[in-house]
C-alpha cells in the first residue's frame, strides 16, 4: 500500500506545515497561551486576556528574531 503511505505523510505534513510553519517558538507560545487560557478557566478565573496576550508575544518574539538576523546578514556583508 504505498500509496496510503504516501497520501499519510503528506496529510501530516501539510497539518505539521500548517500549525508549525517555521517558527517553532511562535507556535509553542500560542499552544503554551491556549493551556494557560485553559487551565485558568477551570479554576474559575477570567482568562479572556490570555489568547491575546500570547498573540502579542508570539508576533513580537518573531519580528524581533527576523530583525535580529537581517541584521546579522547586513553586518556579515560589510
């Protein structure tokens, strides 16, 4: 069955592309931001603030890292 085989991996790795992309830690904020949400909620707290606390936090932490590396490349061209 190689073709079952063949439909699989690219069926996970279409979801891993799709949910990770190619920023691991931004996608581990947001998972980290949606337990958080969850488990404050089962302790009877407001966690409306959290989802996008975490959004805030996973889009920053990336723009700083990009700007961190394009910097990087202009410093090693000159």
């Amino acid at each position: 069955m190689p073709g079952l085989m063949s439909y699989l991996r690219r069926f996970v790795g279409f979801w891993r592309d799709f949910l990770i992309g190619d920023d691991l830690l931004g996608a581990g904020i947001a998972v980290g931001g949606l337990v958080l949400a969850y488990l404050l909620v089962r302790l009877g707290f407001d966690a409306y603030w959290v989802i996008p606390l975490a959004v805030v936090v996973s889009v920053s932490s990336s723009l700083w890292r990009a700007l961190r590396r394009r910097q990087r490349a202009r410093a090693a061209e000159r």
